[in-house]
C-alpha cells in the first residue's frame, strides 16, 4: 500500500535503519552525526505521522471457511481438538485468552458462553 509521497510502510522502516547506518558512519570517521540535526528529526516525525505502523485488521472467518476447515483437519485426537475448539469459538465467540481458559466443566448444554473468568 503507498502512502503519502509515494512511501510504503515498509520504505519508512529502511529509512530509520539507513539514519541509523549513516549516524554511526560519521561517528565512526570523527564527524559530526548529520542525523541529529532538527531538519532531519522533523523530517522523521513527519513521516511517522503520514504512514500508520497499524496492521489491517484480519479478515474474519465465515462458516465456509471453518466447513473446509473441519473437512481438511485429518484424522486422529489433535485434529479432534483442533475441529472442536474451532465449532466451539465460532459459536461463543470467545477471545483467544478465553478460549486459552476454558475447561470441561465450563461447558454444558443450554450455556454459549463461558461463565467464568
């Protein structure tokens, strides 16, 4: 995805490694550190501003995907478990720390969610 100026996330980080490389260099040499100027430290705060580290959020699983998923799961106990806490996420929909938490005794019939923290 291109952001303002034509800069991809990815584009930003190389920047900040290349400052990095370029500030060391000088320091190596017994130069000044260019890339402790202000011009430069604005420069740099600008282009956090204009590109977002925020990662898309990921597209949700609809019930063809859980389907091909329990079809494709294989055979054996794992495979079991996996097809079970699947079914049993989609239909509470539980978080993966409540999931994390879950125990037997926190399922029976007639409850969709689990009743304790």
């Amino acid at each position: 995805m291109a952001l303002a100026g034509g800069l991809h996330r990815a584009d930003c980080v190389i920047v900040g490694c290349l400052r990095l490389e370029i500030g060391r260099a000088h320091v190596g040499a017994g130069l000044l550190n260019p890339c402790s100027s202000e011009a430069v430290r604005l420069g740099l705060k600008k282009m956090g501003r204009e590109t977002s580290a925020r990662q898309a959020q990921a597209r949700a699983l609809g019930w063809k995907d859980i389907k091909e998923f329990i079809e494709s799961a294989g055979e054996g106990l794992r495979a079991d478990r996996e097809r079970a806490l699947l079914c049993v996420a989609y239909e509470t929909l539980a978080r993966r720390g409540e999931l994390v938490a879950l125990e037997a005794r926190d399922m029976s019939s007639g409850r969709t969610a689990p009743a304790r923290r």
